[in-house]
C-alpha cells in the first residue's frame, strides 16, 4: 500500500531525527492520581486495533470516570466501534484532526506503537504528565514510563502491560471482548441467508502482503469440499478482492467481498461456525467475538499474533522461522514457501474438528 509505505519512509527519516532532538519529559516513579482523561494512540492495522481492545476494556473498569480517546488511522479506526464507551476517535492520518488532538490536555497519553517513532513524537508533543509506551528503540526517551515489549509474547498481553503504570495488573477479559452495534446486525441480516442447521464456515481468502497469501485455487478446493459436507459458506473481504472472491466462490455461496464495512464484517463473523484466515485483522475481529477460528500462519508468529484458547486451530510449517519483525516482513526467498506448506487436507480437517468440537 502506497499510503502505508509512506508513512514509514517518513517515520525513518523524520521520526529518527525528532526523536533524538525532542527534550525527555520529566521522570517519574510512579501515578498516584486517578486520571479522568486519557489518549490512546494506535497508528497501524486492524489486528493490533483489535488486540488492544481488553487494555482499553481495563482502563474503562479501572477508571470508570475517565474519558477515553483513540487516535488512530482511517485504516483501523472501525475497530473501534466495537468498543463501547469511547468519547472520541480521531484520525492521526488526518492533519486536522491531528491538530485538535495536540490542543487538548490528558491526565495520560499511552503510545500504543510497537517500534516506529512518529507516533511516540505525537505522545511526546501532546500536553500530558503522564507518557507511556514500548521501549523497543530511542523511542524510550519521549516516555515518562517506557515499557519493555517482548516479541515471545502474545500481543493483546504485550498492550495490558502499557496500563501497568497506572496500577492497573490485568488479565485478557472472557470472549466476548468485541461487541457489534445492532444497526450492524440489522443491515447484515438482510444480506445473510436464512439461518438453517447447516454450520456456517466464513471464510477471508485475503491478505495484506503477497507473503501471507494462501492461494485461490487453494481457497476453491476448500469452498468445494465445504459444499460437499453441506456447510454453509459465507466470503468476506475488502474493496478490491472482488475479482479474486469470485473466482473462489461456487455456485452456492454467498460472496460479500466488498460489501461489508468493517463493523458490518464483524456482524458477518459473529454468525460462523468456524471462522477460516491468515493472520488478518479479521481472524482477530473473529477470537475478539468468541467464535471459533482456523487460521493459517506463514511468516509471521504465531505465538506473538495466534489467537488463544483450545477454540482456535492455527496451521502453520514446521520448517519455516518466522521472518517478520514489528510490522514488517522481508520479500520472501522461497517464493512464499512456509504458506504453501500447508495443505488443503490440513484446512479441512481442521474445519471438520472445529465444526465437531464447537
């Protein structure tokens, strides 16, 4: 994506220098204030939006008085419509809103980014005692608490450890941590089948880089083996995967490729039997809704980014490392080796035991 490839071009060559040219805010050992107004940035995609969701829940529950705003981008901002009691949601990608941001005043400002260095300028910048983030590179000195960030951990667990400081020791919530609004449900009602006894298997053939591809004719064989035990299949997938979703889809499923907004592809999910990706923001949006996933991992960690609980098969190879590091993963030299790796025999019987066992 242009736009993505933008942002972090201007992250090394502005966000490096600012970062080493802004002042270090004051030190501090520890909160003992109750903050009513707290600012949570989270620049980057839809699945760190979604896993950052139960240490938002924690704040709410901690802190019910507070008012909370997200600073986000266009790209992952409607995850937050899953996630009730917010005051505002702002865009960082939007100059304007941008600028509101930086004249209003927070109790706390927490940088929810994992290694690039513009979004800890903005937490620097913003007008708040209390600045806390990841300490993964000279990204450390604009925080008055700067939080170490493991790449062995999962990453809902790594965003409950930025609300440490605050007093706050909290564990992932019970699923469901996402909740869709009802006008979501309603308008997806109307596009959904009939609901019957047939499991409903949705499945998001799409991913976000050539490298986490599984492949159509793959997807194909797996849509025709569902219609084969007569489950019901449901494609789901953005603007521009049109043409692909439909050479996947047979004659008895129901493509919504392009239909759905965010919101709306959660009211889809929260139907399914079994919901089958890669890693995606949709697998995320699905473990964040409490149904059963089936994922399919190549170059990035499954420990850092499967979902948890005995509901969640995640296939990946066995003889691939994971390559992709803080958002980034490098061209690969095998052609995308590690996702063909996994077979279709592999997926469908992982559907056949999530159906069985759910």
């Amino acid at each position: 994506m242009p736009y993505v490839r933008l942002l972090k071009f201007a992250d090394r060559c502005l966000g490096s220098a600012l970062v080493r040219l802004l002042p270090r805010p004051s030190a501090m050992d520890g909160v003992e204030m109750a903050p009513r107004s707290i600012l949570l940035i989270r620049p980057g995609g839809i699945g760190d939006a979604v896993l950052l969701v139960p240490a938002i829940q924690a704040l709410k529950e901690h802190f019910p008085e507070a008012s909370i705003d997200i600073l986000a981008e266009r790209r992952n901002a409607g995850v937050f419509a899953l996630c009730p009691g917010l005051r505002h949601v702002y865009h960082y990608d939007r100059p304007g809103q941008l600028l509101r941001v930086l004249r209003n005043r927070y109790d706390v400002v927490i940088d929810s980014e994992q290694w690039h260095r513009l979004s800890a300028v903005v937490a620097r910048v913003v007008r708040a005692p209390v600045k806390i983030g990841f300490s993964t590179n000279q990204r450390h000195r604009l925080f008055t608490h700067a939080i170490s960030y493991a790449l062995e951990d999962y990453e809902a667990n790594s965003f409950l450890r930025l609300v440490e400081p605050l007093g706050i020791s909290a564990a992932l919530p019970p699923v469901p941590w996402l909740f869709v609004p009802d006008l979501a449900r309603e308008t997806v009602a109307k596009l959904m089948p009939a609901e019957d006894p047939s499991p409903l298997v949705i499945i998001f053939p799409g991913a976000s880089i050539p490298e986490k591809r599984w492949g159509e004719d793959r997807f194909r064989e797996v849509v025709k083996w569902c219609a084969e035990q007569s489950f019901k299949v449901v494609l789901i997938g953005g603007a521009g995967e049109e043409e692909v979703a439909g050479r996947i889809a047979g004659a008895d499923v129901v493509n919504l490729v392009g239909m759905t907004s965010l919101v709306e592809t959660a009211a889809v999910l929260g139907r399914a039997a079994v919901v089958v990706s890669g890693d995606s923001g949709v697998l995320h949006i699905a473990a964040g809704l409490g149904r059963p996933t089936v994922s399919l991992f190549g170059p990035s960690s499954a420990t850092k980014w499967g979902p948890r609980g005995d509901r969640h098969l995640v296939l990946r190879p066995t003889n691939c490392p994971d390559c992709s590091r803080f958002g980034t993963t490098p061209p690969c030299p095998h052609n995308g080796r590690c996702m063909q790796e996994i077979g279709v025999e592999e997926v469908t019987a992982a559907i056949s035991a999530s159906i069985m066992s759910n």
